[in-house]
C-alpha cells in the first residue's frame, strides 16, 4: 500500500519536471505566455 502510494507520487512529480522542463526550453514572445501556457498550468494544477 505505501509503496503504491509512493511510486504514483514519484511518477506524478516526475512527469510534471518534464513538463516544467520542456516549457523552459521553449522561447516565447511574451512574458505573459512563458508563464501562464497549458503545461505550467497542468503542473501547478497537480
């Protein structure tokens, strides 16, 4: 049991560093966007 609870939260926190991550390496025009895009929002929201 905890350790299912365990890896789900290793998955989920990894998933959401890739996410971060491929966001960072983006170039945007606005600061705006580089902000409040769909990916950082999924991963705020989780």
């Amino acid at each position: 049991m905890y350790i299912s609870i365990f890896l789900i939260s290793v998955s989920i926190s990894s998933i959401s560093q890739v996410l971060l991550k491929s966001s960072a390496n983006k170039k945007y025009n606005n600061k705006i966007r580089e902000y409040l895009n769909f990916k950082v929002i999924i991963v705020i929201i989780k």
